[in-house]
C-alpha cells in the first residue's frame, strides 16, 4: 500500500550525511537563510489535515518492542499558528489515550476512563506515549523562528543539503536552543535534523529511512526513526495515511473536549 506521511515528519526528518560540510557554492545559494525557512516554514503551515502512523519503540536492553497505532489531527494555520491532537488506535488496552497541544495555549492528556492532565510549557518536552519525540516537536515550527542562517552543505545520500540553522528569538517559546536541518535542495524538504538544549547539548536526531509522495504532491519521509540522547532506545515511525482534503473543527484541538462522547 503506498504510503504518506504527515507534515511533522516533513520537519523532523533526515538522512544520515556522508561528507563534511563545506561553504555553500554560488549556484546553491540563490536563496538567503530567511527567504530558505520562511518557504519551508510555509510549507508545514498547510490547513487542516488528519493521518495514521505506527509508532514502534525499541527499547535499548532486550525486550520486545512496544507498537502504537496513532491518528493524528493537524491544523496549521497560514498565519503561523498550529495545534495537533494524537489519539491511540490500537493496541485496545492503550485505545482513546490523547493528548492535545497547541503554540498558543496550554493543552492537555487523556488517559481512559477519566484521568486529564494539562500540559503547560513545562511539559511540552514530555514524551509522545512514552515514545523518544517530545510534544513540542509534534506542534512546533522551527522555521518561523526569528534567527536562520546558512552553515554550508553536505552530501547525503547523493543528494545535496544546505544546511539551516534555526534560533528561537524573544517571541519563540521552545525548550531547545538551537536546531540544524539538512535541506534536500532538490525536494526542498528537510533531509536531517538535529535539535540542542540551551547548553548546547544535543537532545533529538532522527533519520528518514524511505521518501515518498504525500497526498498534494509533495516529497516528504515514508518512515523515519527518532533516537533522544541518553535513551539508548529508537522510536520508528511510519506513515499508512494522510488526507487534506477535509474540515476540522475548533472542538478537535480544545483541550476541554478530550475524552467527552
């Protein structure tokens, strides 16, 4: 069945590179560093849309992994803002979990039959159902940040990336201080990302294991792995669905809804 993925893939996703970096030729830097991210950052602000991905963890010790079947709503505005809610499918003893976070109000979790617990920006690092990607990255859209610069290119996978240096500015809530992406410039999508603490300490990497189309025709990753510093463990994802053509409403990404008939 052929597979589509969603647009937090298309900013969290990367190849692993094969070269060192070097300074961006003529040719590869038609576009400046602002005019770069604001075309990726439009890009992922792309309206209302809904899909399915399984989630598998596997732990760093032995022991079996453990598979989440997720849908997941998404809205993101033109104008910057966005809020995502992801909701357990399957397995049946884990179905209706959810959790709902927006970039401009608090959001919340929900564990069957009636546990709720709100999440404030303290939390957004939480992981996503105990797997290695933090709630902020389901919602955030580092390309919007105030400071973006060009750090040269690499070659991954026979493809050249320049690579773009993300900043959160004043305005920018986030708990990370710094993101690099390696830029496919030739499906002008994030090939790799890396994303670092206020120290400077690399927190997340995740690798794209397989591109493919997504439903409006654009080139984004087919599955991806997440690995966060320290786990020892990975976090595979992959995408089964993805559908734009559809209408949410306010009641799908407010918090008071979760877990109501």
């Amino acid at each position: 069945m052929r597979r589509y993925f969603n647009r937090l893939a298309l900013f969290l996703a990367f190849l692993m590179c094969a070269a060192a970096p070097r300074p961006l030729a003529a040719a590869e830097a038609v576009l400046t560093a602002q005019e770069l991210a604001a075309k990726l950052g439009a890009a992922i602000q792309d309206g209302d849309s809904v899909a399915r991905v399984r989630l598998t963890r596997s732990p760093a010790s032995s022991g079996e992994p453990a598979v989440l079947q997720v849908q997941i709503k998404s809205r993101r505005n033109p104008g910057g803002s966005s809020a995502v809610a992801y909701q357990i499918l399957w397995p049946t003893e884990r179905k209706g979990e959810a959790f709902v976070v927006s970039d401009k109000r608090p959001g919340a979790a929900f564990v069957p039959p009636d546990k709720r617990t709100r999440i404030d920006s303290a939390r957004m690092a939480d992981p996503v159902f105990g797997t290695d990607l933090a709630c902020q990255d389901t919602v955030e859209n580092f390309f919007l940040w105030e400071k973006q610069s060009l750090a040269g290119t690499e070659t991954v996978r026979n493809s050249e990336c320049a690579i773009l240096e993300s900043k959160p500015g004043a305005g920018d809530s986030t708990p990370y201080g710094k993101v690099r992406s390696w830029i496919d410039l030739q499906r002008m999508a994030p090939a790799r990302v890396e994303k670092f603490d206020r120290s400077g300490r690399l927190v997340r990497r995740i690798e794209t294991t397989q591109w493919t189309k997504d439903d409006i025709g654009r080139s984004v990753p087919a599955s991806m792995t997440v690995q966060r510093t320290g786990s020892g463990a990975t976090t595979e994802i992959e995408g089964s669905s993805l559908r734009h053509d559809i209408k949410l409403s306010d009641r799908d990404f407010d918090p008071a809804s979760l877990g109501a008939p």
